[in-house]
C-alpha cells in the first residue's frame, strides 16, 4: 500500500512541482509564481503543463484537486 506523503513518488513529481502545485492551490498565477520562485513566467507554464501531464489532468485546477485528493500537496 502507498501512503499519501509517498504519492509525489508514483507520480514521479519533483520538489519544485509540490512548490508550484502548492502556489497554485493557494491561487497564484502564473506570473505571481515566476517572481516568488526567482524564474521566468514561460518557464512556470510549462512546468505546469508537465505536472498536467504526469498527473494526467487537462488544466491546472484539475492537476490541484487531483494533487490534494492523492495527498501529493
């Protein structure tokens, strides 16, 4: 059995993901995200599409509520 705390695992997201994906759920766009984490706001969209796809889901607000309900943030 896989715990929650273990679920970033099996979805093989990174760190910086869970940062993003926790920024998300909190309501940061895209640009509000780039200026927190030091990084261009081009860079943060397509990490947000590779976590929509690792978790397969079809938009970011998809990928938070999966990410929550499988405990990976």
């Amino acid at each position: 059995m896989i715990f929650k705390k273990e679920m970033h695992k099996t979805y093989n997201t990174t760190d910086q993901e869970r940062k993003i994906l926790d920024f998300l759920s909190n309501g940061f766009t895209a640009i509000n995200i780039a200026n927190k984490m030091n990084l261009a706001e081009q860079t943060i969209k397509n990490k947000v599409q590779m976590i929509c796809l690792k978790l397969d889901s079809s938009n970011r607000t998809e990928a938070v509520a999966k990410a929550i309900r499988l405990g990976i943030i």
